[in-house]
C-alpha cells in the first residue's frame, strides 16, 4: 500500500494492514502519531532485532511489543522514499511512512522461558530497539529540513510505552543496552576499550520519561550497570 493511502488510513482511525501486521492509532503525539502494531501473519519474527531471532521459536508472538511513529500523511511518502538508501534488511519495509518505531518484550510472572527465570524481575517489559524507519541524507534530498518537524518521535515512542505499561499495571519497565558488533560478531570498543553498547543514547530520555510517568530508574539490572535501565513505578 502506498505510504499516503496507509497512513491516511490509520490518522482515520482505521486498522490497516501490512505485511502480516494489523496497526491502530492509540494516541497523537507531537506532529505525528503512534499506531499500535499487532502481530497477525506468519512472518511477524522478521520485523525483530536480529539479535533476538535465535529466541523468537520459543515464544509467542503475543510476548512481543510494538510501538509505531507516523509523521502526518501528507509527509508519509518523502519518508519512505529516504529510506531507499538505508542498509538493505532494514525496518522501513515493514512500517511504510514511518518515522521510526520501539520494539519491547513482555514478561509475565508465569511462563517465563528458562533464561528469563534466574531475573529477579518477573513481570516486566524490556524494551529491545528504539530503530528510526528514515534516512536524513535521504529525506533532505526530498524535502529540505523536514526531519526537523519530528525532532522528539523517540521521546514519543518512549511515553507510548510507559502509557501502555501504567494503563496494563506494569510494575517496571526495563531499557536493554546490548554491545555493539561488527561484521565478525566482535565487540566494537571505543578509543579507550571500552565496548560501546546499544541503547545508551536513550539513556538520558528514558529517564526522563519514566519519571514524568511516575517511574523511578536505577541501574540495578542483573547483568551490570552496563546491561540496562531499570524503571520501578512508585506507587506500586
């Protein structure tokens, strides 16, 4: 479907469907809005982190969250046109128009897969991915300086989550950091050796938003100070 018509259709307040996805617009935020997306078809594994393909087989497609932000129709089309020249496997084939989108795990105090239950967090979301669905060098060719009218669609994605989490009583909401690979599989470390990790530029909005939201964060996760930010709701 072409970008226009699917993002018209979800500002509309419809479900629309691609590929093997059904989205539906939970809230306007910023110039844009964020679309729920559901899980419907047999290739839903392939809009994850590559890092998590090795686990999807052994949950459900119910275990995983996905937040989508749309600019406005009008703006759909320049959008998924710049993301032609993003790295070819890249998220945008998935979610036409889209600025970018936030890929969480949900985890539940029962059926926890043997990994997930040596965690002293039992019922949490983890969230996997805050990827951008455009390429600026692209987008600028199209349409000079239009990014700069979705400057915060990441702190939006943010606050949709922990909408969601507050609304679904979720008593903590977790910011994975994942170390950063080259083409071998080798951790990339940075001039000093230190491995640089995924997810740590989100740091800062992360927290931010969780405590505008009634979320305190530390960043006692299990697997160091390095692996994560942990959000606890406070009244709970």
């Amino acid at each position: 479907m072409e970008p226009f018509k699917f993002v018209s259709a979800i500002e509309a307040g419809l479900n629309a469907e691609h590929e093997g996805m059904t989205f539906r617009k939970i809230a306007e935020k910023g110039r844009g809005l964020i679309a729920d997306a559901r899980y419907t078809g047999d290739t839903w594994h392939s809009t994850l982190p590559q890092r998590l393909y090795s686990d999807y087989e052994s949950r459900t497609r119910q275990d995983y969250g996905l937040l989508a932000y749309f600019p406005k129709a009008m703006h759909a089309n320049a959008f998924s046109k710049s993301a032609k020249k993003l790295p070819q496997g890249a998220y945008p084939k998935y979610f036409p128009g889209a600025v970018g989108i936030v890929h969480y795990l949900t985890f539940q105090e029962t059926g926890l897969p043997e990994w997930e239950k040596k965690r002293p967090l039992k019922h949490h979301w983890t969230i996997t991915a805050i990827q951008g669905c455009f390429s600026r060098d692209g987008l600028r060719e199209i349409q000079r300086n239009l990014h700069r009218e979705y400057p915060n669609w990441k702190e939006h994605l943010l606050r949709g989550v922990f909408e969601k989490a507050r609304s679904e009583n979720v008593p903590a909401v977790v910011l994975n950091f994942t170390p950063e690979r080259d083409e071998d599989g080798q951790k990339i470390k940075d001039e000093k050796g230190r491995t640089i990790f995924k997810g740590k530029g989100n740091a800062e909005a992360f927290t931010k938003i969780a405590d505008e939201m009634g979320y305190d964060v530390s960043s006692q996760w299990p697997h160091g100070k390095d692996s994560g930010l942990v959000a606890k709701r406070r009244e709970l």
